[in-house]
C-alpha cells in the first residue's frame, strides 16, 4: 500500500485517500496519516498480532470483478 502511494504522489495526484481497510496495526495506521490525505481504517486494536487475518472472523478475498465495480461505482458518485 506504501509503494501505491508513493507512486500516485510521484505522478502529482492532487489528493490520496486510503480504505476502507477492515483492520490495522494502530502504529502503522498512525504513519499512513503523515503519508494520506484520508486513512479509514475499521478497527486498530491494541493487541495487533502482525497478521489481519488474526484479528477478524472471516477473511475472504475480493475479487477483481468486485474491485472493478466498486471503482466504477465510486466514480459515478463522484461531482
């Protein structure tokens, strides 16, 4: 995710937004502040183990159709 956003700063993107992200390291979500312009991150629990699948029940992958219809979406939303 870091290397995704130095790239889109690299390519002078007026805004860069992060998330929704079901669960992070609340560390590390604290140094994607000082990187985004938005961060939404669901829960950041203090007993992080290193790995999101350990801090959620299911963890299922999405898929690149559900990818591409959620950006297409978002950007019919958008003004």
């Amino acid at each position: 995710m870091r290397a995704a956003v130095m790239a889109l700063r690299e390519r002078g993107v007026a805004a860069c937004a992060v998330g929704p992200c079901r669960v992070g390291a609340p560390d590390t979500c604290a140094e994607f502040l000082h990187e985004v312009d938005e961060l939404v991150c669901t829960l950041t629990p203090s007993d992080f183990k290193g790995r999101s699948g350990n801090s959620i029940r299911t963890f299922s992958q999405t898929t690149d159709a559900e990818v591409r219809e959620l950006v297409a979406r978002a950007a019919e939303e958008r003004p």
